[in-house]
C-alpha cells in the first residue's frame, strides 16, 4: 500500500486542478450478484444501449441504463424487482463491505477467476473487505482487501481492485491497483479476466458511453479504454509493462462488436520509452522475442423475443497479432475461439435461466502449444494467466443454471 501513496497524491492533485464532472466507481469482483442481475436484464433486452462486456461496470453506467427504463414498463415480475433493486443499489452514496467464509480443501488450489486467491489445504478461512466512496462530483475511489489463513499456515494478505478515479463521464483517469475483463464470456474471456491479481497501473477510458451525432451517428453508443501496468519482478526481463486496449461498439440495440489487446514489452533490461511502445504496439516485432501480443474481435446478438429470450455470443482471438492490419482483426493459424448461448429466461419460467458456453486455445497451429505461453514475454502475472484460466492447449464447456428468489 505504501508503495501507492505517491501516485494516489498525485492523482488527487489532478482531481482538485479538474473542472468538477461525475466520475464513476467501480462496481467489484465480490458482487457477483450484481453482475449476474445486469446480464438478466440486457440479455432480455430491458438495457438497450448498455454496453455488457468491458467489464468492470460503472456506477454511472449502470445508473444512466436504469435510469432510462421503467420497472412498470417490464413485463416480467422478476425484471421489474431487479430494476427497482438496482435503482437503490446504484444511488450516489457511501459504502462498505465485509465478508467470511470458510473451505475444507484436500489440496491447496486457486478457483478460477478469483483473483489469485488460493484455498489451502485442509480447513481454511476467508475475510475480505470493501469501501467505495463518491462524495464529491468529480472524485472517487475504492478499496478491496483480503485475508486467507488454513489450518497448515498457509496464510497471505491481498490488496485488491484499490484506486482513485477522476475526470468527466466520458473521459477518466483511473490509478492503482485495476482489473479488466474484455469480451462477452462469462466463465473466462480470451484477453482479460480477473483470473489473476489486479495489476498496479493507470487507465483511461469513457465510463458512460458516447452516443456520437451526425455522420458519426451509425456508430450507437461506443466505449474505449486504455490501461498501462507495471508487471512483477521476473527472471527475465523483471518489471515488463503491460498495455491493454477496448473499443466498444452498439451500432443497434440488438448486436455489440468489441476489438480488444494486449501488449508485454520492455522490463528492466530492455527500452520502456514512448517510442519503443509505439514500434511495438504498431508492428514491429523484429526479432521476434522482441514483445508479446494478443489481439481479437467479438460479437454479441441479444434477440429479446417475448416468447423466448436469446443472446448469442462470440469472442476470437489470437497471438503474435503485432503485425499492422492484424492488431484487433486476427486470421493467424494460432486462433482461440469462444462461443456461448445465454438464455436469461426458460419459456414459461421467468425466474430460471441457462448458460452455456465452450472456449477452445487448442484449434490450427495452437494445438499442443501453450497459447499464453510466449518465450521472453508470458500472458501471466504472479503466476495466474492472466486470460481465460483454462490455459493454452486446452478446451473447456461450461454450463450454467440460476433461479431468482428474490434479487435480495
């Protein structure tokens, strides 16, 4: 923590040179009821123009989809509680957060998309702890920690999704520890996903989307980010960066189009200037060990039929996509794919819903290779892939089923 405190200065610094404009807070990787309620409602297209997958959300976001429908206006009991929910879960405040839990373990491993978090071996404990705070119109910030202790002393302290955010709603400055999940899947995305810790580092982005005029009104609403982090010390090329990029599109209520990347470069031992970022992020990767990258397309379709809601979707990527023209449209032979059906309602029963989902790094000249996997410039950080969890090489299905209750 220490180590974030002259940045968080700096940061707060430019908070009070800035004109006042609403800046968003994060929603958090400890609330997945949150999540799971968001997709319900835009995949039953009771959302439209909220875009889905660049996660995390905003508050601002989530409050400007809520706040331009009605929960009268839902035909569906359950939609219209998970709007009013959200309506008070989302007003401007304070907050804070503890929760526990306990495991029983016969061997000490990391569930997936958990942040790194480890369960130990045999009995174990879990305490974690979040704050957000959105006092003033320009300023915000949040902090998550968590704590882990088994039976055989296996214990260790996490400083989570921790930062400050400031800026307008549709351009903030974002600095500390962050996490970022591109693409439509929802067990794993090909690029990012908080499998592994959040990264310390700086993001800019729109929070709410851009909904352009004029020539440029055929693009809907549309979302971009921007992050740079610092990785760990490594043995080789210790302290890389690390840059990820998302544009997000709507062109119509029924279809969103996203062009996600990733880029390792530099380290200790090597060029982390400006110009070096450029020569890499725009092609050229000469002699080939010189950086790392991973770039792909997604498309999802929401077709909200009244007798039976459908949202389709699919992510593509590749690596070693550094070569201008391929940086977000891979047709390289080493491909990953993702494909997923959601259906936020079973015919006749509002309150059950099903997802499905198969992932696949192990298709083309990617098969018997580790996709994450890169000589000088790995997809991790602190050992925890830092895309879908399931790895290079391998195939995953993933099946999943929800009823409502209440959504409290």
């Amino acid at each position: 923590m220490r180590a974030l405190l002259p940045a968080l200065a700096i940061l707060l610094l430019a908070g009070a040179l800035a004109t006042p404009a609403p800046a968003a807070d994060l929603y958090l990787v400890d609330e997945p009821e949150i999540y799971a309620a968001i997709d319900r409602l835009s995949a039953s297209g009771a959302l439209p123009g909220f875009l889905a997958n660049t996660r995390p959300y905003s508050l601002e976001a989530v409050r400007a989809a809520i706040g331009a429908v009605s929960a009268e206006g839902q035909s569906r009991e359950i939609d219209a509680e998970l709007i009013r929910w959200l309506s008070m879960y989302t007003a401007p405040n304070q907050g804070a957060r503890l929760s526990v839990a306990g495991a029983r373990a016969d061997s000490r491993f990391t569930p997936w998309n958990h942040e790194g978090i480890p369960v130990p071996a045999g009995w174990s404990g879990q305490a974690s702890f979040f704050a957000r705070e959105e006092k003033t119109p320009f300023l915000s910030g949040q902090i998550r920690a968590a704590s882990f202790f088994g039976e055989g002393g296996d214990n260790g302290n996490r400083l989570l999704d921790t930062s400050l955010e400031v800026g307008y709603p549709f351009a903030t400055v974002q600095i500390g520890k962050i996490s970022a999940w591109y693409g439509p899947g929802r067990h794993g995305a090909l690029i990012f996903t908080n499998h592994s810790q959040p990264v310390p580092g700086v993001r800019i982005r729109n929070p709410v989307p851009i909904r352009p005029s004029g020539r440029l009104s055929f693009l809907g609403s549309f979302q971009y980010e921007f992050f740079a982090a610092r990785l760990e010390q490594r043995a080789q090329h210790s302290h890389p960066i690390l840059t990820g990029t998302r544009l997000a599109l709507q062109p119509r209520p029924w279809i969103e189009l996203g062009l996600s990347r990733a880029l390792h470069y530099g380290g200790d031992d090597r060029s982390n200037g400006v110009s070096e970022f450029l020569d890499d992020y725009f092609g050229n990767n000469e002699p080939s060990n010189r950086s790392n990258t991973l770039g792909g397309w997604d498309v999802t379709l929401t077709l909200p039929f009244e007798a039976q809601p459908v949202r389709l979707y699919m992510e593509r990527g590749a690596e070693d996509s550094s070569h201008w023209g391929k940086i977000f449209f891979p047709w390289d032979d080493r491909f990953a794919n993702l494909f997923g059906l959601h259906l936020p309602r079973i015919l006749a029963l509002p309150r059950l819903e099903l997802r499905a989902e198969y992932a696949d790094t192990f298709s083309g000249e990617t098969r018997g290779d580790n996709w994450y996997g890169h000589s000088d410039y790995p997809h991790v950080y602190r050992g925890e892939v830092l895309g879908h969890p399931m790895g290079g090489g391998s195939r995953d299905w993933f099946v999943d089923s929800r009823y409502w209750f209440l959504p409290t």
